[in-house]
C-alpha cells in the first residue's frame, strides 16, 4: 500500500469510530440465514450449522472473537506497518486507544527534540531541508579536499620513488588511514601507469596493521600479482585478505612484525 493509500484506511475506520456504531449481535444462527444477513467469513476459516454474527452498520462478519459494545470505545486507529500474507492479501497492523495516544506523545516528544536542536525556529521543515544541503555542500567540498590532498601526497611518494630493474617503487609506511592508502595507490597508478609498483605497509590509530599492493598493468602481464603477496606476507602479522592481481590489501593482528611482512612483500615482487 501507498501511504496515501493507508492513509485512507485510517481516516475510513476512524470515521467509524467517531459514529460510535454499536454492536449488533447475533448468536446461534443458522449459517444460512447468516450469509442472508451478508456476513463475511474472513480468512477462509470453517463454520459449523449455527454461528455468531456480529455487525456494526454495513459491517457484518461471522466471528468467534471478542469486540467491543461500541466502535466509539475504540478510540482511535494509528497503522503502523502493512505487509504481504499472502497473495493479494495484505496485513495491517494497528494499535488504538490509549496506545495511539502514547504513539503520538512519542512523536511529538521526537520533533521537540529536533525542533529545539534547530532553535524552535518557526519553519522546522525549512531549515532540516536547508541543514541537509549545507551537509551535501559540506561532504563534497570535504572529499574534494581530500582528492586534492591524496593527489599532493602521491606526487611527494612518486617524488622519493627508487628506480628498481627499470621498475618505480614507491613505498609507504607508518600511521595512515585505510581510505588514505587505497586511494594513494590508486592515485599513483594513475599517475604513474607503466612499470609502477606501490607497496605499503601501514596501520590504523587502533594499531591494527594494513598491507597494499599496487601493481601497473603491464608489470601484471609480466607475471607480478598483488594478490598473492599481500596473502602470503600476511600471515607474519596473524591475517589474511587478497584482491585483484593488480591491487590487494590484507589487515592483521600483529603490528609488531608489520617490518618482517613489508620486507616479505618487497621481496616476493623481487624489488
């Protein structure tokens, strides 16, 4: 259902309500004369000879259950979730009384909260919409800063890159973020795309090690895979990971021997 459309329910049982029909009950009555009188079987259930019909106005089922002396003791109807039963059949749930009361009162404690986080300003609504678009701004102009960033550090690595066997290296060690590393290995293939290799043996604030592996496409075709080394030389710091053969990062446990697993690295891509 559309929340238009549930919100038609609502206002259809709730109008019922409001008319405070009370219940017309009828007990031991013959089936036959019940299904006369228009009453529904709801849900495909079994009746025996005689039956229990209940109706309020244009409202009659056959039913076992209990209800209310008048739909004006119900109070109020708030739905709270619909779904499928089965198919072409939908399921609505609802709470009414005293609990619709508690809802609302739960609701309303919920937007005092936001509105008094926004100065109780006179157009809630207009200044979420205006905060969730500042925020927008905000997060582009924070990750541009960061491409910007990434791509500075890349030139100063690329800047401090050996030559061996006709191979750039370039290496990174030290107290780096996860986002930090991907991204600079990623931003130096790009600027350095042939016989390029980057490896980085890196950790987290938490202290938990990370190595990378990036290698350039034709070094792969040569045989190098980024993969394979980042598994094999994680397990000196108690880990694991893989990736692509052109790029491969593998976390661990064991900082300490993170030195051991940068050396293994270097040495099994033979740099």
């Amino acid at each position: 259902l559309t929340l238009e459309e549930i919100s038609a329910v609502e206002h259809l049982a709730n109008s019922r309500v409001r008319q405070a029909i009370s219940l017309d009950e009828h007990r031991h009555l013959p089936i036959a004369e019940a299904r006369n009188m228009g009453a529904m079987a709801l849900f495909g259930e079994k009746y025996g000879d005689d039956v229990r019909v209940v109706r309020y106005g244009s409202s009659v089922e056959l039913c076992g259950g209990t209800h209310v002396a008048n739909t004006g003791n119900i109070g109020m109807i708030k739905i709270l979730s619909e779904s499928s039963v089965a198919a072409g059949i939908r399921r609505i749930e609802a709470i009414t009384g005293l609990n619709t009361e508690l809802e609302f009162e739960k609701h309303q404690g919920i937007m005092r909260e936001i509105a008094a986080m926004f100065n109780n300003v006179p157009n809630l609504v207009g200044a979420l919409r205006h905060a969730v678009e500042e925020n927008a701004e905000l997060k582009k102009q924070a990750e541009e800063f960061f491409q910007e960033r990434v791509s500075n550090m890349a030139n100063e690595l690329l800047g401090k890159a050996r030559s061996i066997n006709g191979i750039t290296v370039v290496e990174q060690t030290g107290l780096r973020m996860p986002d930090v590393v991907k991204n600079l290995a990623f931003k130096i293939r790009e600027k350095s795309p042939e016989h390029t290799v980057f490896v980085g043996a890196t950790y987290d604030p938490t202290g938990k090690p990370l190595l990378t592996v990036m290698v350039s496409e034709d070094l792969v075709k040569e045989g190098m895979n980024a993969s394979v080394t980042v598994r094999e030389a994680a397990k000196l710091i108690q880990g694991g990971g893989g990736g692509q053969p052109g790029f491969a990062q593998a976390g661990g446990k064991n900082k300490d021997s993170i030195a051991n697993a940068f050396d293994k690295m270097k040495q099994i891509l033979g740099i």
